[in-house]
C-alpha cells in the first residue's frame, strides 16, 4: 500500500544529494510507490488542538542540478499522513524542541520517525551518558574550576557545544595549550547551556566511525579519517570518508544500547565511534548512509523503510 509521507526537513533545495541521508530515504519512498509531500519547520501550525502544515508534493530524482520538483502549498491536517519523517538538523534548540511537542499531538496515529518525545528527552551528548562505561571520560558544566580540575586529571581534552551539531565549535586543547581560559570565556559568552568536556582521544586521527542502526541493530559503517590539519573528522571540513567493517568491540557496543533504542522507538540512529569508545548517539537527523552503499555496504534507505513500512502494516 502506497503511504502519504510528509518529510519536515530544510529546505530540499539547500541539500548536498551526494551525501544526503534525508534525499536517500526520499529516493527510496518513491521508488516504492509512495507519495512525499515537503515541508520546513517554520511551516508548522497548531489550532485548536490540530497540527497543520502548508506541505508540497514533492518529486525527487537522484540528478545532481535537477534533483526536484515541488508543487503548490497546500495546507493540511498531518494527522492526515501516514508517516513524518523528523529530519531537519539540529541546532537542537528551543524551536526544535518545540516542533517535537507539536508533532508530539500526532504520534502514533501518524507514525514520527524518530519518535517526537523521545527525541526530545534524548539530547545526542546526554543520552550517551547513560552508558559511561562505554564512553571516554566526560565531563558537562559550565564551571570553570572543574574544566580545570578535569583537564589536569586528563591532559588533552575536547570541549564542544553540548547542543551543538557537525563538528561545529569543537576544539582539542593539549596539555600545554594556554587558551583554555580565553575558550571558556567565549563559550560562556555564546552559550547558555552548560558544554561537554571529553579526554582526547588519539586514536581519532585513525578515524571517528559512524555506525548506523536501524530498529536498534547494526545494518552499516562508514570511517571518517580526519584531515592533517583538522581534529573534526566531518565531511564538510575535509574528512575523509573509508570503507569499514564493524569490530567485536563496536558489536558489543551495539548490543549493549540496542534494547534502549528500540524502547525509545529509535528506528534511524547513528552512533559516533572512536577506536574502543563511544562519543555520541545521534537521534535528530543522523547521516551516513548514502557513503555506506557507495562503498558497497547495506542498502540502508530500503532497511529503513522496510521498518517503517512493519510499523505502519
């Protein structure tokens, strides 16, 4: 059966298709027969209880310069579709988190993908910490003497936004650098939220690995080799992208948070894997999937929608 699927993203004109993960799972629903329909969040509404959108058929072809077509806004009812994909990318702020609680009103009638609440309860830089043995030393305040107390015990350490997304204001300070105050001073200024402090890994210059699973299994991973000048192993600052197999040590990983994930009705998750330890667990808008089957890994966008299509069955 063909579903209605309304796909709240940025805007699809601003997407890269090569490396997309939301025009990946967009080719796929058509392929199948399924209807999309386009919209971003700013166009989300709620009168009376109701959830609305001014949505646009949308018509996806996997041509770079001419990758689609959309027609008229319409509004409509979301409770109305069939499924909503939650895709648009973080910043994970108040207006995301208030998107969650409108679609919130929909859920599970309308399937949302992530699920809307648990999305919401489950901050990427947070949720990992309920696996601290499976994690580097970490460390979230906006304290200063215990970044200091921290970065003593530790040495080189990564300070990073706690809500922040692609490799953006991530620093790596070494144990002799001297801007640790002068950083702290200037996140202090930029953020309202605590930060995330994490020992140094050295093992990132080998790869920062992006694992996905779908329905809390592993279905593919992909390696991220940073560049020579870079400490951020993300695509859109250089890194790398490499072929890779999953380890007995990244398995036991997977099995370990898998039964969380499927709890939480987590269908698409990417986890962040950096030689023996986890980093994050990204819930929002997780990519990789386009770079796992160009280099001969999983179909993922049609194992996602094979889980979809078991839930809404």
């Amino acid at each position: 059966m063909a579903l209605d699927i309304a796909v709240q993203m940025d805007h699809v004109s601003t997407v890269n298709i090569m490396g997309d993960t939301t025009f990946a799972l967009s080719l796929e629903a058509a392929r199948r027969g399924h209807r999309l329909y386009h919209y971003t969040p700013d166009r989300l509404a709620m009168l009376d209880g109701k959830v609305f959108a001014r949505v646009e058929e949308m018509t996806v072809r996997d041509e770079k310069g001419n990758h689609f077509s959309l027609g008229d806004k319409v509004r409509t009812d979301l409770s109305q579709m069939d499924v909503v994909l939650l895709r648009q990318d973080p910043p994970f702020d108040m207006n995301y988190i208030t998107t969650t609680h409108l679609l919130e009103r929909i859920h599970p009638k309308t399937l949302v993908v992530n699920d809307p609440a648990w999305v919401r309860n489950s901050p990427e830089k947070i949720f990992v910490t309920e696996f601290p043995d499976l994690m580097p030393e970490t460390l979230i305040t906006k304290d200063v003497e215990e970044v200091a107390a921290f970065r003593r015990e530790y040495g080189d350490i990564i300070i990073k936004p706690l809500y922040g997304n692609g490799g953006a204001g991530i620093f790596h300070l070494a144990e002799a650098d001297r801007n640790l105050g002068s950083l702290l001073e200037m996140f202090s200024q930029l953020f309202r939220e605590p930060f995330i402090v994490q020992r140094y890994l050295k093992d990132v210059r080998k790869g920062d690995k992006r694992i996905i699973l779908i329905d809390g299994e592993p279905v593919g991973a992909i390696n991220r080799v940073p560049a020579e000048t870079e400490s951020r192993s993300n695509m859109h600052v250089g890194g790398r992208a490499e072929k890779s197999e999953l380890t007995e040590r990244e398995r036991e990983i997977c099995a370990r948070i898998g039964p969380s994930l499927k709890e939480r009705g987590f269908i698409l998750v990417g986890i962040d894997v950096i030689g023996d330890w986890m980093t994050e667990i990204n819930v929002t808008s997780p990519t990789g999937i386009r770079e796992v089957k160009r280099f001969g890994g999983a179909d993922i966008a049609a194992a996602f929608w094979d889980a979809v299509e078991a839930k809404r069955a």
